[in-house]
C-alpha cells in the first residue's frame, strides 16, 4: 500500500481541527513559510516538526507522516493506560513503522535515537564541510573545491561534498537556500579544469594548441612548484 503525502495529512487535521494555516504555525511554533513549503509540497518536516505539528493537530505522528495507522494519537486508543512503557519503546515502535516491508524483517539492535546527538553530529559535519569551500578564505580555486591544505584541490571529493551539501540543503535544511549555490558549485567545480577554447584563445587556458582542445585535468594545484598525487 503506498504511502499518503504528508502535505495531504497535514490539510486532512488542519481541516478537522478547524485550524487555519497562522493558527497551526503559531501553535506549533513553525515559521509561517516553512509550514507553507510543507502544504505545498515543497519540502517535507524535519522529525522535530513532525513531532510538533503532530502534537498541535492531535494525531498521531505515523498517520501524520502518511503510514496506513490510527489517526487518533496512540495515548488515545488505549483506555486508562498508555499504549508504551517506556520513552524508549515509543521511538522504537515509530521508527519501526517508518520502515518499509523489507526492512522490517530485519533486526536492528538501536531501541533509542537520540535526535539532537544525531543533529548536532551533523551540523558539525556540515560546518566541517563548508569550511573547506572558500568560506573564511575565498579564492577562485577555493570556490566549491574540497581542500584541507594538502597540495591540490578541485578534485573527485568536490563532488562528493557538494553532492552532501546539496542533499542536506533539500531533505533536512529549513534555509536550503544558504547551502545549494555553494553545493552545486561542488558539484560542478571540476569543469573549471576543462582545456577548451576558440581559435583566438588558443583553444584552451592550460595547454594550448588545437590537440589539447577538449583535454581535462583531474585536479588543480594553487602553488607554482607542485607534484602530482602519485608523487611522479
């Protein structure tokens, strides 16, 4: 059975509970915009959100993130009791259900997730990331590139940090915009390295003449006596 859109859940409770979009982002102390680009699609709520507008809407928080499960929160369906014993099970069983039919079958030895561990470990990645960017030392070749002092830079691991940039941009930041221009220059930094041109430039910047037209190097160096990877 295919998953609903959570955008749809959050319209089905809003509609319900008789709440107007201002009332739910104030309640739920969601910034208007972000509420807004969850309505429409555009991006989807981080767990803490989820957790909050759950809460606000009273629902529960795997109906809400579109699984086949009650509507009603889990407290709610069991009389004079709680359904879970324990902070700990709770998360296990929701991030259980969040699984699909496959992974289900298997077994995972974690009965707990400590979220702001796991946010904190990576935004530090994250700020470990950009700082190899061109952020406290802009430069041409800085620009996008994964360089951490050694001897080059602009090679295959700009596009692996830029790819990680552009992924925490779309699927976890709320201000995806400070993160994409510096991950898509990542991704893209290495055509800088292409050895192309016309006629009157010689038909490249590096090596020129018309049998280089085309060549590309692999990465770049930005000191005037270098050597290669390889050391050769």
């Amino acid at each position: 059975m295919e998953k609903a859109e959570i955008k749809d859940r959050i319209r089905e409770a809003m509609e319900l509970r008789e709440l107007t979009q201002s009332e739910l982002s104030e309640k739920a102390k969601i910034d208007k915009g972000q509420l807004s680009s969850y309505l429409s699609g555009k991006y989807k709520p981080r767990q803490r959100n989820i957790e909050a507008l759950a809460k606000t809407l009273n629902v529960d928080e795997a109906w809400l993130m579109g699984f086949d499960s009650p509507m009603e929160p889990q407290s709610a369906n069991v009389s004079n009791e709680n359904r879970f014993n324990s902070d700990d099970e709770r998360t296990l069983i929701l991030s259980y259900r969040k699984l699909n039919d496959k992974n289900k079958k298997k077994w995972y030895s974690y009965t707990s997730f400590d979220t702001v561990s796991i946010e904190r470990f990576m935004q530090n990645q994250l700020d470990g990331n950009l700082a190899l960017r061109g952020i406290f030392e802009p430069g041409y070749a800085n620009l996008g590139t994964a360089w951490s002092g050694h001897y080059v830079n602009l090679d295959y691991m700009t596009q692996m940090g830029g790819v990680a940039l552009l992924d925490y941009a779309y699927r976890f930041s709320n201000e995806p915009e400070k993160y994409i221009n510096y991950g898509y220059n990542s991704l893209l930094a290495s055509w800088a390295l292409m050895n192309t041109g016309t006629q009157q430039t010689g038909f490249g910047y590096w090596y020129q003449g018309k049998e280089n037209d085309g060549a590309v190097g692999w990465a770049f160096s930005p000191y005037q006596n270098s050597r290669t990877y390889m050391g050769i």
